[in-house]
C-alpha cells in the first residue's frame, strides 16, 4: 500500500457515503517510522502529519517543518501534564484532552502563550479500563466544561477497542459529537477508515497502510 492508494480509498468511501472529499483529512500517523519513509511521503505532497509522542515529534518534526512548507502535526497521544506547553508549541492540533486537570493547564496556557492548538476530547467508546478518554456518560459534562475555559475545542476522538465491531463505537461518537454540535470526528486507522468515513469521520489516523509495518510498536 502507500499514500495514493489510501487517498483512492478515502475518495471511494467518500463517494459512497455522499460526503464531499475535502471533508475529510487524512492524518499520516508516522510514529516511529524511519525518517526516509516520512520524508518520501512530504516528497509526494502530504502535509499532515500524526505523531504519539511528544518527545519523538520533537525530535523529529524541526527539521522537515524547515525544510517542506505547510507541515502541520497533530498529536494523537496520551499527552502528561508536564509536556503540556511543549505540545502546544509543537502541535497544530491535539486529539487527546482526556481529563480537566490537563484542560485547566491548556487553559491556563493558552491565556499566557495567547494561541491554543486546535483541540479534540479522547471519549473511551469501549469504557476500557487501560485506556485513556472520558467516558461517554461524562462527556456533555466536560464538553461544557471545556467551552467554559474558553478552550477551541473542534471535536471528538476514539480508538474503538481491538475485539469489537469499531462501526458501534463509530456511531457513538457521532452521537456525542452531533448532540454537542462539534463539527470533527477523529477517528479511523488503517483497519477501519472506510468505516469511519461512513460514519463521519473528519479525520482519519492512518499509519501502517501508508508508511509500512512499524518496526517497533508504539
Ligand atoms: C498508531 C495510531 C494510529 C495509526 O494506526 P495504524 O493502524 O498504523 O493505521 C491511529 N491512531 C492512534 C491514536 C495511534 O496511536
């Protein structure tokens, strides 16, 4: 596989859900991948970039911002409190607010800095214990919240769990974000994309479909 032939898949689902292509952005997600593969893929024209690991982007992301025009990232992972500031002058967007101690220090942040990277909630569909988001009984709760902070809050975000059908998760967040009346939905990855589109998804994260196998996980 490789960057056009997921873009092919994004335009086909995109037609068969009656949904405009430029409504939805494809998020290249190149954690942990050799730079040469990155760098072939800014080569063909992509710019927008996922990352799970602040430190990682920070160490790669400098460089190509200089050397190719128009790079945004995104990142797409656990974010710690400490790393709060770092993230947001490295990321033009952050897909994981999961919890209000990390939206006050974004508020608080943001007030200072006077900027605030594009923010989505991580929503934990599966309500899995290890894993991050707020539970969906919690999320118009936090959404408000966050509103209150003055925080731009752009959408929602989900990892459906491994073992169950990712279109029920799909359709939850759809649910939430729609009741909420926040226009992204980021969610998607290599196995599911098509799906998310149905359901409408406005960002998909696709790493492996695009770049290859990750030689080491993430
Ligand atoms: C790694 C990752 C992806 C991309 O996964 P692929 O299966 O390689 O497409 C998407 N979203 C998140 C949050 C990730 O950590």
């Amino acid at each position: 596989m490789g960057l056009s032939e997921i873009e092919a898949r994004i335009d086909k689902a995109c037609k068969a859900a009656s949904r405009p292509r430029e409504d939805v952005q494809l998020i290249a997600v190149s954690k942990v991948q050799p730079n040469d593969r990155v760098e072939a893929v800014l080569r063909q024209g992509h710019r927008l970039f996922g990352e799970n690991k602040v430190q990682e982007a920070a160490a790669k992301w400098p460089a190509f911002k200089a050397k190719y025009d128009g790079v945004s990232v995104h990142l797409i992972g656990p974010l710690q409190s400490n790393k709060t500031r770092q993230a947001m002058e490295l990321f033009d967007a952050i897909h994981t607010l999961d919890r209000p101690k990390l939206a006050k220090t974004i508020a608080r942040l943001a007030q200072e800095m006077g900027t605030c990277p594009d923010l989505f909630i991580q929503i934990n569909t599966g309500e899995e214990p290890q894993k991050a988001g707020v539970a969906p009984s919690d999320a118009d709760g936090f959404i408000a919240d966050c509103r209150g902070l003055d925080l731009p809050i752009k959408g929602l975000m989900c990892i459906p769990p491994v073992d169950e059908t990712p279109s029920l998760h799909f359709a939850l967040l759809q649910k939430l974000a729609k009741r909420n009346d926040l226009p992204g939905l980021s969610m998607g990855m290599s196995s599911d994309f098509e799906q998310a589109i149905a359901f409408g998804a406005t960002h998909v994260r696709v790493g492996s479909a695009i770049f290859g196998e990750r030689t080491s996980s993430a």
